[in-house]
C-alpha cells in the first residue's frame, strides 16, 4: 500500500484569513479558515488524488503544536493564516487553494 500525502491546514477555524497570502490573489478572505477549509476539502474529494491524499485542519487555538516548530516559526515570523504544509513541509500562506495545492502534488 502506498504512503498517503499529509496536508494539514493551519488556522483559526472562525477567523477570516490574515496577512499576505502566497496564492496570488486566488483566496477568498472574506469567508473564515474554517469555511476555506471545508471548501479545499470538497475540492480535494472531488479531485483524481483524493485516494493519494489525507487532509487534516489544525486549530492553532486549540490543538497541540507541539510537533510543528516549523509552523510556530512561520506564525512568529509573521507568515500569514491559514498555513498549508505537505508531509511537515510548509507549501502556503494567507489561504487554502485547491489548484494550487494538486499542483503541488502532480
């Protein structure tokens, strides 16, 4: 069986996104994290990876971040929420972008 491809998103669940976003303007930031988070879900089941992939929101409030020094870092270094990692490795800032993330991935 094949390893699964982690990506974890980094939020505040009902907060809108904050700071400078890495996806070009294709964000929405007037919905919150929660509600970005929700639609790159339905984005990523409806997608020809969704067997090779595992998505998992993270509520930097409210979960441990113990192991994620790389995404304290990132947040102490004013990178803006909602942070995307892909297998421990920080990919995007300031939103959650479908598109973006399956081209990271192919």
């Amino acid at each position: 069986m094949e390893k699964k491809i982690i990506v974890e998103v980094f939020g505040v669940r009902n907060k809108t996104a904050g700071g400078s976003c890495s996806c070009n303007g294709g964000c929405a930031p007037a919905v919150t994290m929660g509600e970005m988070y929700n639609e790159f879900e339905t984005f990523m089941k409806n997608s020809e990876m969704k067997d090779q992939v595992e998505l998992q929101f993270i509520d930097v409030y409210y979960d441990d971040l113990d192991d994620y020094k790389y995404i304290i870092d990132a947040m102490n270094k004013g990178f803006g929420l909602p942070l995307t990692s892909v297998n421990g490795e920080l990919k995007l800032f300031g939103g959650v972008s479908g598109p973006m993330v399956l081209d990271l991935l192919q």
